[in-house]
C-alpha cells in the first residue's frame, strides 16, 4: 500500500491544448485551447498526468528552471534568514535582488515562477474539461470522473496557492475560463478553499495507481490553507483527522527524508518525485535545484548556490539542559568569525549536521568537510554547504547523472508537507489557543525523533562528530512561550526546505526578524553594505511586467 503523494514527472508526453508552445502568444495564466482532443480514457489520463507533471516547475522550452523549483529554495529560504545565495555575486544576478528585498517587476526568476504555475493551473483545466466530458459521454465511470476531478482540483488549488504565497494578488483561473482575467477583487483563498473541499468528497482514501492525491493530502493542504490564514479553529479538525487517521508517522532516522534508499516512507504527506535515466537529458530529475551543489570537493557537480547562513547555522546551538537557546542563540557564531575557523565546543542539536555541510564534520561518505575549500566564493557565501538533498557517497551511481554541465542532477524527491510539518501546525494551534499540554507533547514528538540522530554522526573512530546534546521541554509555562517554542521548532526541524520566508510572513514576524538578521549580517559580509530595509510591500514580489502587458491590463500590479 502506498501512503504517499508522489509522482513520476512524465515530461516526454504529448500534451495537446495547454498552451506550452512558446511561440504561442495567449495569456499565460491559464487560457485553454479550444483543440478537439480524442475524449476516450486512455489520452485523458494521459492529460491526468501531464497536469501532475507541472509538479516539478520544469515548463518546456525553459532555460531557468530554478525559478520555479517546488523546492522553492530561493522564494522561501534565500529571502529568509536561512540562506544566502551563494556563487559569485554575478552569478544569478536575478536572486540577488530576492535575497536583498529589491526584486522589481522585470525579474526573470519571478517571470518563470508566475508562468510555470500557471502552466499547471492550465493543464489541470484541460483535464477537468476532458474528466466532464468523459462523464458525460460515459467514457469515464461515475467514480473514475469523481476520482479524477478530484485530483484536478487538488492541483489546481495546489498551483494557485505556489502563486499566492509568492505573488498575493492572482488571479483564479477555473475550467471555464478561455481568457485573460483580471486579478482584482479575487478571493483567491477562498477559491483554493472551495477547491481543496471539493477535492476532499471526491478523492479516496488511497489511489488504486498509488500515485495519485488522496483524501489525507487533501486535508493536509486545506489545513496549510487555513494556517497560512491564521483561522485555527478551521485548521484544526483537519489536522487531528489526519493525526488520528493512522496513515502517516515519523521515520526513526531524521535522515531517511532526504535519502533515495528511504525517501519513500510514511512521513511524506505531499512530495515530488523525480526519476533519472528514463527520458533525454534526464528531464525528469530536480532540474530546479542543480544550483544548489559544489564546484569543488569528491562531489563536483555544480554550482556552488543556497548556502546555509551563520544564523542557521547558531539557531542549533543547545543549552546545557539541552534545550535551544530562543533568545540569544545569536549571540555569538558556531564554528567561524567570519571566515576565520574558531571551532566551538558548545553542544548543539544533532540535526544541523544533517542540514548544514560544516568544518570537521562527516560529509555523506565522501570524507570530512573541510570547510571553506569546498565553498566556490567565501567571501560572498560565507563557509557552509547544503546537505540535505546532496546524494551521497553510495548513492551516487544511482541517483545522479551527469547531464551537461549539471551534475546534480537526481531523483530525491522534494518534500511539500512532512508529517512532522502537520504536526508542528497541530501544535501551532494548540499554543495559540491556551492548550499548553498538547503544544508541549507534539513539540516534544518531533525533538524526541531528533535525539535519536546523536548516535548518527560519527567519525571514522566511532567518536560523536560533534558535542551533540538535545533534550525534551520540561514544560510551557504559558503560551507565549508555546508560541515561540513551536516556531522556534519549525525553523529547526524545515530548515533549508523552501518554508522559513512564508513562515515568517504568516506569523507577522518578518518585517522584525528579517531587519535584526539585515542588521546583523552587514557586519559580516561587506556587500550587503547597500542593501535595504524589509517592509510590508516584500511579503510578496512584485508581477511580472511581462504578464501584466500578456493579459492586456486586466491584470494589475500589487499595491
């Protein structure tokens, strides 16, 4: 039995009528065709899962898949206090400007997020229109249509979401829709609300191809929804069901999230997964997340991107009771003073060593990091690497190729919800509605599966690879503290996943914790002399011009 959402990106299909060809001129949010297309089962499952396939962000003919990566490494980590963006400061100019809050309306990353999920918005609405059909015509079972325009759904209210934590102001393209529409005066919440409940009647518990959504991810998503909204007491109920449903739980290793060998387990509750060896080029591999390797090292693939900060980096320190240090952890640097290695020999939590690639520290099987070496430009990057979905040493023949110029390429799936994520929400509402006991105990469930990867890092002689010391909280004594605990917890247990930037925007944090971070990092890294304040207006990016003169004005630029 499958328990996960996960799909094969078939990204050789023929898929008529979405509007991919790019010398196609029509509005890019999701103007359908009105090709005939042979309505029989086969081609519209064939439409099925090209809509799944949008998935990986990877749009045809597109030379800049990173703009769209479902990793959402740049959007939701480099704009965060989590990472830099690493290289050379002119390579991938573009992120720049999303790292320092001045991205502008010609940006190409965000041109190329805008049109890939609204490439999956398209071909999810070509497929509802060949699902009704279908019923209608008696090709497609009563069931199978259900089935099927529930998953639809769910994809379509899944890309409109990608567009609204990005974006805000979208506009919501239905099946009915044959041109531009305009993005004022758009609920668009409410839509992926209606959406998501709709997909949650007509989706079963478990898909009969074991690859599709079910109801459990459903209600999975329609919970962020509601998180993302702060409504609790909708979020809520939807969160307990699938607590309670028996499907998901955490894996033992932290680890087995983000190897291939155990990346199929019951933790993943939404996920993308990627495949080499199967299509030209290797097109169904993480394409979006190339970026985020190394020039140098046993490793050598490319290119030196999404390095993870100082800050990241101290959040992991321990207190002697082994708790995180939420106020102060900050105030002094684990490892570097800049790029001068000081060690440290405070105790830390042994998930940063399964996040952060850092000095002295075992390197997946290719040796102990060393450090800066391994780093493309120090200076703009500072000293660490990304590990998290790095293959390792036993993996490499089988889950990379070396495709071009882009060797890391592979197929470790990216994670949209972890069952860790749904229960640090359950939490999240637990503090903010005074029931400190039920806070504390699902805090307590994630830091409790950390403790077990102390015993994980090891050197060579079998000795800790670090001063590892993590613990459970005794208790909360009131709910602010829940609070900060809970989000505190999530930027630990996330870090590196795409989620820390639209964490801080949710919470009403960013506009804080971002300044302090901007404050702090000028005096570590000499070129962020220029850069700005973050206000209200970087919660979300600006439209793309592009779009904005492709719908001929209907659609209008955030305020």
């Amino acid at each position: 039995m499958k328990r996960l959402f996960k799909i094969m990106l078939t990204m050789s299909l023929l898929f008529l009528g979405n509007g991919c060809d790019e010398n196609i001129d029509i509005p890019i949010e999701g103007e359908i065709s009105a090709s005939d297309v042979p309505l029989d089962a086969n081609f519209i499952e064939t439409q099925v899962v090209a809509a799944y396939s949008m998935l990986d962000g990877f749009r045809p003919g597109t030379n800049n898949a990173a703009a769209s990566a479902p990793s959402n490494w740049s959007y939701g980590e480099v704009a965060s206090d989590n990472a830099y963006k690493g290289s050379e400061p002119n390579d991938g100019a573009s992120i720049n400007f999303i790292e320092f809050y001045t991205t502008n309306t010609n940006n190409d990353y965000l041109e190329g997020k805008w049109r890939a999920v609204y490439e999956g918005v398209s071909r999810t609405n070509v497929a509802l229109r060949s699902i009704i059909s279908g019923r209608e015509s008696g090709e497609l079972s009563e069931e199978e249509a259900n089935i099927a325009e529930g998953e639809m759904r769910f994809l379509r209210a899944h890309y409109h979401f990608e567009a609204k934590q990005v974006f805000n102001k979208i506009p919501y393209v239905t099946e009915e829709v044959t041109e531009s529409i305009t993005n004022e005066g758009v609920d668009s919440w409410a839509r992926i609300e209606e959406d998501l409940e709709q997909a949650i009647l007509y989706l079963p518990e478990e898909q009969a191809r074991g690859d599709g959504a079910t109801i459990w991810t459903a209600r999975a998503y329609l919970a962020k929804v509601h998180m993302f909204q702060s409504d609790f007491d909708a979020a809520r109920p939807l969160l307990d069901m699938v607590i309670n449903s028996g499907v998901y739980s955490l894996n033992n290793r932290y680890r087995d999230n983000f190897d291939l060998a155990t990346e199929d387990s019951p933790e993943a509750v939404f996920s993308v997964e990627y495949s080499v060896g199967d299509t030209p080029q290797d097109r169904n591999g993480n394409w979006g997340d190339i970026l985020s390797g190394y020039n140098v090292g046993p490793v050598q693939t490319c290119c030196g991107f999404f390095q993870p900060s100082q800050n990241l980096v101290n959040a992991f320190k321990t207190d002697n009771n082994g708790l995180p240090l939420l106020d102060s952890f900050n105030d002094s640097d684990v490892d570097y003073n800049g790029l001068e290695y000081i060690g440290y020999n405070g105790t830390v939590d042994p998930r940063l060593d399964w996040t952060v690639a850092r000095r002295g520290i075992p390197f997946l099987g290719y040796g102990i990091f060393p450090g800066i070496e391994w780093i493309r430009d120090p200076n703009n990057g500072g000293p660490y690497g990304p590990k998290k979905f790095i293959f390792s040493a036993e993996e490499r023949n089988s889950a990379q190729t070396t495709v071009a110029w882009a060797g890391l390429v592979n197929a470790i799936d990216r994670h949209i919800i972890r069952y860790s994520q749904v229960l640090l929400w359950r939490a999240e509402v637990a503090a903010q509605q005074g029931d400190l006991s039920t806070a504390l105990e699902l805090v307590n469930r994630i830091r409790n599966r950390a403790a077990l990867s102390i015993n994980q890092v090891r050197l060579d002689n079998g000795v800790p690879a670090a001063n590892y010391r993590i613990n459970p909280y005794p208790t909360f004594t009131d709910a602010n503290m829940a609070l900060k605990a809970v989000k505190f917890e999530t930027r630990l247990e996330l870090a590196m996943e795409g989620q820390r930037f639209f964490d801080l925007v949710r919470w009403g944090d960013a506009e804080r914790v971002l300044n302090a971070y901007i404050e702090e990092e000028r005096t570590k890294r000499p070129h962020l002399e220029n850069v700005g304040t973050f206000t209200m207006q970087n919660r979300y990016h600006p439209i793309p011009q592009a779009i904005i003169d492709l719908s001929g004005g209907l659609i209008t630029q955030n305020n």
